[in-house]
C-alpha cells in the first residue's frame, strides 16, 4: 500500500539534511535565497510537476472526444467533385477529346442504433469525470511524495545538528584528556580512545552530509528542478503542542476520507460506466435506422467523341448541368439475424467487468480504511514514543552532565563517558524520529480528510 510503502521508507531515515538555496518560490530566478516553506513546494509541484501535467492533458484529451460523441448525434455533410479527361485516337471519330466532370452534395444520419450514440456519450462524459479525479489523485501522491520528502529533509536537518553538536563535545573532550594525559591524569590508551570517539563523531557528520545530497534529490525531481539548482528549506519551529496535538475520532477521519480522496468517487463512476458499457452491448441486439440524402450533377464536353464520322452527335453542353441535375434521399434499415454470438459475448462480458469494477471500488474503500488506521495508529503510538523519548534524552543528559563532570575529577574513565554520550546521541535521534513520524502521519491523515492548508 502506499502509505506502508511510504511510512517503512521513512522509518529507515538515520541522517542527513542541511539547509542549501534554490529557486524562490515566487520568483523565476533559480538562485534566489528565498527559502522553500512545505507548502511553496506543494504549490509549486502542483503548477509543474510533469506527471501531473500528463494527467491534466488526459482529462482534456477526454473532453475532446466527448465533442465528438456528441456531434455523432448530428447529421454529417460532405461535397465531393471528380473530373475525366477520355481520349480517342481513332481517326474515325470526329472528336478524340472528350471531358466530363460531377458534383455531389451528401449527408447523412443515424435515426435508430439502439441507443448507442446516446449511451456513448454518456460514458464519455463519466470518463471525463473519471479523469478529472484521476487529475486529483494525481495531485494527491505528489503530496503525500513532497511531504515525505519535506519531512526527510527537517529531520535530517536537525540531525545534522546533533550530530555536529556531539562532534565539538568529542573534541572538547579529546583536548581536555590531552591536558589530563600530558599531566598523567589519564593513560595514553584513555586519550586515544577519546580522540577515536571524535573522528566517529565527524565521520557522523560526513555520512549525514552525503545522505542529505540523495534525500534532496528527490525533493528537487519532485519539484522538477534542475539537479544543479540549489534550494534553501524552511524550517518551522515545531512545537510540542503541535506534536502532541488531539486528533478526531478514526470513524470521523474515515468518513471525511470517503467523501475527500478522489479514488472512492472515482470507483463509483467506474461502477457507473461499467453499467453504461452493459447498454451499449445490448444496443448491438436492436436494428439501426440511417437517413440519407444528397443532391449532384455533372456535364460532358465535345459533340461527336467517340463516336464515328457521320454518325449521330454527342452530348450537348448547353444545358447540360440543369438537366443531369438530380435529388435523392434513402433510408436504411439494418436488422442483425446471427452475428456469429458476438452480441451476446459482448453482453456477457460486459456484465461479468461491471461485478469486477463493483468489487474494485469495495477494494478501494478497505484499502481507504487501511491506510487511515495505519496513519492513525501511527499518529497515536508516535506521539506516546515522542513523550517517552522526551523523558529517556532528559535523563540521558543528566547521566553524561554527571559522568563528564565526574571523568574531569578522575572518578570515571573513558568508556564510562563514551557510552554516556552515545546513549544521549541516541536518545536525541530516538527524539527525531518520533517528532517528524508523528509529523508525517498527522499530515497524511489531513490529507485523508481533504485538508489542503499544508
């Protein structure tokens, strides 16, 4: 599903993410400082995001041929003309050249074809609809992709942050057990498990650095930016209230989503064109009715060609376009007998896709009740995972606070500090990841509900 899909991706975010500059948001230049809010980047993927795009010319592809459905209920009109050039070499013929030429105005009309125009245009115009959700649903999955991304990219911001922050608390220890180490404090196995500890930490920072580049890549492609365009985030102050903030009922949530993802009115209408489909087959078993007419005339040149000297002239051609002038109107009728049973597969296989698209659109809602309850749940557990991992950094703190202080005075050794300040890291990171995991499922369930205000 998507939402597992997306939620195991970013469950695996360790690292990575420090603020760079791109294209302003409401400005044309690609280097412009003007940082990226979350939704500058939503406004600005739904204005160019190419798969997006795709989806909107489909929709007007489809508008295009409910025109012509609808002009096939009108009669059509068309002119044509031809002209003849014959030559007879005989030398007993008093004229070897003779021309002749027609012009002809037709038109014609369906009267009667079962109802297959009419239900033919009714399908076009649901799957315009259709379409037109598609366009939404588009939209939506660029939202839910740009949201994840945003949020990568904050929580690898403030990782950076950490990690950085431990890497100059590595250092002042390295140059603190060097002092202790010159004075004979400390050993010269203690100093250098200390100055190994820093390289870690930097190495930390590096790593985190290079994660970044990819997770801001994806952002960029979203956005369809170019891979050389730099791009500076926003980052917003995130509040506890904001993280631990209530949230409706699931059955509230669940119903708003029935009436706000565009894939549930999208399985209705494929209920209803599935439907449509059953009376276009049927149509085939009815006769059809056409009216035709059309009015014409032509003429022919030279008096005698082709014909023998001496004997009776040919046509004339002073009159000629009056009197071959002719009027004539017909109607058709069409009555299938046996059509090898293509008729009736037709019918039958129509009805067993509209049972298939029925149980497509029950599949859509449990998949709908799914992804709410994961994303709620998920919304629910983070937020408890967030006040405990609050509580283990506070403590962790005050563990490293009281190791550090009693490693000055000699009272603990290196490893004793160095598993103090890698439970801290950790619990700094366990922090991270609960906040923006929270984040990420509080938005998705906004978006569920068809809150867009990002």
């Amino acid at each position: 599903m998507r939402l597992t899909r997306l939620l195991s991706i970013f469950s695996l975010i360790t690292c990575v993410c420090i603020p760079v500059r791109a294209q302003s948001p409401g400005g044309d230049s690609l280097n412009a400082p003007g940082p990226w809010t979350l939704s500058d980047c939503l406004d600005y993927a739904m204005e160019h995001n190419i798969q997006l795009r795709q989806a909107r010319n489909t929709y007007l592809s489809g508008i295009e041929d409910t025109k012509q459905a609808r002009a096939a209920l009108f009669p059509s009109l068309s002119a044509s003309t031809s002209q003849s050039l014959a030559n007879y070499p005989s030398s007993d013929v008093t004229d070897n050249n003779m021309y002749t030429g027609s012009y002809n105005l037709n038109a014609s009309m369906s009267l009667f074809r079962g109802g297959s125009l009419s239900t033919a245009l009714k399908q076009q115009k649901v799957q315009n609809e259709m379409d037109l959700l598609s366009v939404e649903e588009t939209a939506n999955d660029i939202r839910i992709a740009i949201i994840q991304a945003y949020m990568q990219c904050l929580y690898a911001a403030e990782t950076v942050t950490v990690n950085r922050s431990t890497a100059e608390a590595s250092k002042a220890q390295r140059d603190r057990a060097e002092e202790m180490w010159k004075a004979g404090s400390i050993s010269r196995v203690d100093f250098a498990q200390l100055e190994s500890q820093w390289k870690s930490d930097e190495y930390q920072v590096i790593s985190a650095q290079a994660s970044y580049d990819e997770y801001l890549l994806q952002l960029k492609q979203l956005l369809e930016l170019d891979i050389m365009d730099e791009m500076n985030l926003a980052g917003p102050e995130v509040t506890q209230e904001q993280v631990l903030s209530v949230l409706p009922s699931k059955s509230d949530i669940y119903l708003a989503a029935l009436d706000a993802m565009p894939e549930v009115e999208r399985g209705t209408l494929s209920v209803r064109a599935a439907e449509l489909e059953i009376r276009q087959a049927r149509a085939g078993f009815f006769p059809s009715i056409s009216l035709s007419a059309g009015v014409g005339t032509s003429f022919m040149t030279a008096t005698g060609a082709g014909t023998a000297t001496g004997s009776t002239p040919g046509y004339r051609t002073g009159n000629q376009y009056w009197n071959n002038f002719h009027e004539n109107i017909g109607i058709t009728l069409s009555i299938p007998i046996y059509s090898n049973r293509s008729n009736r597969t037709a019918l039958n296989k129509a009805r067993i896709s509209a049972e298939n698209t029925r149980l497509e659109k029950l599949g859509i809602e449990k998949d709908l009740l799914k992804e709410v309850e994961s994303a709620y749940l998920g919304a629910l557990s983070n937020q408890s995972r967030y006040v405990a991992a609050l509580q283990q950094e506070d403590y962790a703190r005050q563990s490293y606070d009281l190791t550090y202080e009693q490693f000055s005075l000699g009272v603990k050794n290196t490893v004793e500090l160095i598993t103090a300040q890698n439970e801290l890291t950790s619990a700094q990171q366990e922090v991270l990841q609960a906040k923006y995991m929270t984040l990420l499922n509080l938005e998705l369930l906004d978006i569920y509900q068809g809150i867009k205000n990002l």
